[in-house]
C-alpha cells in the first residue's frame, strides 16, 4: 500500500514488482482503513515531496502491524528520525546530507531474513558453478559492486560536517518562510510540516513561475499536474534568501 503523493522513485520500483499496489490518500486514518489482511507491505514516504507533510510512519506501522518501507529522501537530514522498529528505510545522499550525486543507503532491520535479489561479487561470501550462494552476513549481502571511492569519501566527509544545531535552525526558518508567504498572500499549504514549504497556483502556471524566479535567481520547484510551486529550506537558509524569493513573486 502506497499513498498519492509519493515519488516516481518509489512507485516505479513498487509496479516493477508485480504486487497489487493499492493507492490512497495521505491521511493516518484513511492509510490504517485501506488495510486488508491481503495487505502485505506499507510503502510510504517519511516527508512528502509534494507538501513537506510528515507522515506518522512508526505509528502507522504500530497500528497496522504490517512491515513499513519508507523513502526517506525528505526526512534524513532535515528532520530527526529515530529508525528503530522500521524494516526498511531509504536514504538520498545528495538532498538534506549534502553528500555527493549517487550516494544513499538503505537501513534493513533485519537484513538476515531479506532475500537478496540482485546479487553483486562482494555479496556472497562463496558460491557453486552453477551461482548458487551464500550471502554474507548481515547489511554487506546487500553491498553493489565496486563502489567509487572518491563518491564515499565525499559522503562521510559531508557527515562529518553536518552542524549539531542544524535541524532546530532549519525548522526556525522553514516556520519564518512560511510565515512571510502566507503574510504575502500566498496560498500555502499548512500542516504538520518538514523543510519543504509548498504553495498553490493555477496548475497550467506553476512551470512558467518557477522560471520566473529562476530568471531572478530564485530557484524553487514545479510539481507538474498539481498545482503547487515548492521552495526547499535548509539550515543554510537566510532571512536574505527569503526575502528574496518573496520579493522575486512580487515581481513575476
């Protein structure tokens, strides 16, 4: 089960599959309602890319008792994120962790009882003529071939940068940008939020205002067919930043 606002990333992978993907909104209650006992799986981002909307997945999968894969492209490095009792959750090295293009992860709780379904080299530890293996133990049967060093060199040293205060600043100006859009009469879409603050235009619009501010040297994102521009705000944003983008929708 999945909701109607997650990413290509992980729906493509989910029809590739071949299970029956059952879609629904993402609200708590709707996702706990769909539940059938032929559910198997919930597949849901930890912070939409639409909204920024944070989505209570350790609840979710308490309530549900299913296993939870959760993209966590949003919500790694701009947001703390306890991933203790959930079975799997991906990680985007290059958006919130400032790392390199191409990095990431993937925590499995328990990677013993996962199939290993794309065997590399260095994820077997012995295996027959005939490429029956034995994977090795623990997260390494996962390992890809060959990863370029220079690219983990980059992640870790990107880690190892990440300022301790960074998420108490990120939220401090996320809530500050919200408030000087909805002062400027933006229609902001206001929930339970992240880091990405996201407002509504006419859909047939949206791609044409994101080059307007691009053109002032404001870059934010389209959401095509949705009717919603989105501004990404970190712990490396500024008041400056924002007045700029507010002043740049003035002008556009």
């Amino acid at each position: 089960m999945t909701t109607t606002d997650e990413h290509f990333g992980l729906l493509g992978p989910l029809h590739a599959s071949g299970a029956k993907v059952v879609v629904v909104p993402p609200e708590p209650e709707l996702i706990v309602a769909a539940v059938t006992r032929r559910t198997r799986l919930l597949a849901l981002s930890h912070v939409l890319w639409t909204t920024g909307q944070v989505l209570p997945v350790r609840e979710l999968r308490d309530r549900t008792g299913l296993p939870i894969l959760v993209d966590g492209a949003q919500s790694i490095g701009a947001i703390p994120v306890d991933l203790a009792e959930l079975d799997y959750y991906t990680i985007s090295g290059q958006k919130w962790l400032c790392g390199p293009e191409g990095t990431g992860a993937l925590v499995v709780a328990d990677p013993d009882a996962l199939r290993v379904g794309r065997p590399s080299y260095l994820a077997q530890q012995g295996y027959e003529p005939d490429g029956v293996f034995e994977p090795r133990p623990g997260a390494r049967r996962f390992d890809p071939n060959l990863t370029p060093n220079a690219l983990t060199a980059g992640f870790r040293a990107a880690l190892a940068t990440l300022p301790s205060w960074r998420f108490e600043r990120a939220f401090e100006m996320a809530e500050r940008c919200r408030a000087w859009l909805l002062e400027a009469g933006c229609d902001v879409v206001v929930q339970e939020r992240a880091t990405l603050i996201s407002w509504r235009v006419p859909v047939e619009n949206s791609a044409e205002i994101a080059k307007r501010l691009a053109d002032a040297r404001v870059i934010v994102r389209d959401l095509p067919g949705r009717g919603l521009v989105r501004a990404s705000v970190g712990w490396w944003t500024n008041d400056d930043d924002i007045e700029r983008l507010v002043a740049a929708l003035g002008s556009a």
